[in-house]
C-alpha cells in the first residue's frame, strides 16, 4: 500500500506535468506569458518541484539505485536552472542561462512531472 508521501508526489507530478503539457498543447491563455508575474511564480514551482524530486530520489536510492541516480540527476538539474534564473533576476548573479525558452521551461515541467509520478510507484 502507498504512502501519503507517495501519493503527495503523485498529485505534485500530475499537477507540474500538466503545467507543462497545456501550454504546449496550446490552452497557454489561462496562465499568459513566461515574463509575466505568474511566470515568475511559475520559475518558483519549476525550482521547488526540483528539490522535491532530490528529496523523492533519496527514498528511491533504497529499492531501485538507477532510478534513483537518473532521479537525481534530473532534479539536480532542475533546481539548478530554476536557481539560476531566480537568482539572476533577483541581481544576486551576474549570467543567466540563454537557452531558457518558455518552451524548455514547459519541457522542464513535464520531464519533473513524470518523475514524480514515477516516484510514487517506485518508492514502496
């Protein structure tokens, strides 16, 4: 039987993914451009949904160690990114990174989505 934490992270992944998916299925109306303020909340949930999934890996490191290093690796990168564009625009550092298109961003999304979901699955 699953967890609260592992349906948590299940829900927490549906709702990133689909953050991600309806911009690029075209329904972007509802939550407007990435420069706007709900853009910039938007880097907020990309940047914790990372530390969320390096908090979800440790648990998977226990039952499956590949998973839960490709996990990893993927938050990693995640909330490194969402680190960096939060802190540049805060003027905290001086670089940014270029290739941030709102449609990585929405790939990102997506990618941490379904390793959340796969975390509750995983994780037993």
């Amino acid at each position: 039987m699953h967890s609260v934490r592992h349906w948590l992270s299940f829900f927490a992944g549906v709702i990133i993914f689909l953050l991600g998916l309806f911009p690029l299925i075209g329904k972007e109306a509802w939550l407007g451009p990435v420069n706007s303020v709900l853009g910039n909340v938007l880097v907020y949930i990309l940047a914790f949904g990372g530390l969320y999934i390096i908090v979800d890996s440790f648990f998977e490191f226990t039952f499956h160690s590949g998973i839960g290093i490709t996990t990893l690796l993927v938050g990693l990168v995640v909330f490194g990114l969402g680190l960096v564009v939060i802190l540049s625009s805060m003027n905290v550092i001086s670089f940014s990174v270029p290739f941030l298109s709102p449609i990585v961003y929405y790939i990102l999304f997506m990618l941490e989505g379904l390793f959340l979901m796969l975390g509750c699955f995983i994780m037993d």
